[in-house]
C-alpha cells in the first residue's frame, strides 16, 4: 500500500459514509454502508455494520449502548492501535502487548447550555498506551507515539476539521 501511494500520489482519497437515526428517548443507530475510494464504491452491499447508540441514565437515556462520546473513545482507540500496529508491521517489529485507555472529561454545564462559557464538546483527553514486543525500549515508544500521530481519528481531534451541517426540515 505505502509503495502503491508513493508511486501515484492522485491516489488515496477515501470518503466513508454513515446514517444515523433517532430511535426513541436518547437511542439512535448508525449504519455503515460502503465506502469510496478514488471515485470507486466499495462494499456497498455486503458491508452492512449497525451500531446502537444510547445515553446512561444519568444523562436522560435507558443504558442500553455506549453513548456518542464512548463511541468515539472507541473510534480513538482503535485507530491509535491500527496506526501503531501498521508501523510495527513497517518496522518489521512483531508485538505482543498492545493496549489504549483513555479519559475523556466533559462538562455538563455546556452540553446542556446552561453556561454559554463552557464548551459542549470533550474539553481534555488523556491516552495511556502500553506496548510491547520483539524491539528496544526506545522503538517500542516510537511505535506507540507513531499510533498516536498518525491515528486519522486522533490527528482529526487534535487538529479539528472543516464542519459545517446541511439542515433539511420535513413535514410530518
């Protein structure tokens, strides 16, 4: 894959798609349906993932699926490892041990506007990576640190996006 996008750099552009719809209370499902690379559909039939997502009762929902900010540590998380795991592969470094927690902080008072000065958004996150395998203690950090920058989730909450909705209104 690295020699295939070094040696035609218009190459590599992937567009993932999903559909998320309210259920009832605070639950929602997101399907995943095929994803676009360079111009071409992939798996658009045949890849047909649902997730349930809900809130803990202390935030209004019933529990029954981890909520929108859980998801996304889970996005992170495995993104950290599929970063680092692909550099260990590079590196012709074989691991064993391979493991993300991470913290994420959120203040209430924003979510549910009750302070206009307090962000709705996770305000600080904490990754604890431990590692190991067949390299040196140093090539072993490279590696965690190398699932950390280039995670595309990790990078992207980092560095922030271009985001902006597009609202369509119905009539019931």
């Amino acid at each position: 894959m690295v020699d295939m996008l070094e040696e035609n750099p218009d190459k590599g552009r992937v567009t993932f798609y999903s559909d998320s719809r309210w259920q009832d209370g605070m639950r929602a499902f997101t399907v995943f349906n095929g994803y676009m690379v360079d111009g071409k559909m992939h798996h658009q039939k045949e890849r047909q993932f649902v997730l349930l997502g809900d809130e803990s009762v202390e935030l209004s929902g019933t529990d029954t699926a981890p909520g929108a900010v859980e998801e996304m540590m889970y996005a992170l998380g495995t993104c950290i490892v599929a970063a680092a795991n692909a550099n260990a592969a590079l590196m012709g470094v074989k691991l064993d041990r391979l493991e993300v927690h991470l913290e994420s902080d959120l203040d209430l008072h924003g979510l549910f506007a009750v302070d206009e000065e307090v962000r709705a958004g996770v305000q600080n996150m904490r990754a604890y990576i431990t590692i190991s395998g067949d390299a040196d203690e140093e090539t072993l950090k490279k590696i965690a640190m190398a699932g950390y920058t280039y995670s595309p989730v990790s990078e992207t909450l980092r560095n922030g996006i271009s985001f902006e909705p597009s609202i369509k209104v119905m009539k019931p």
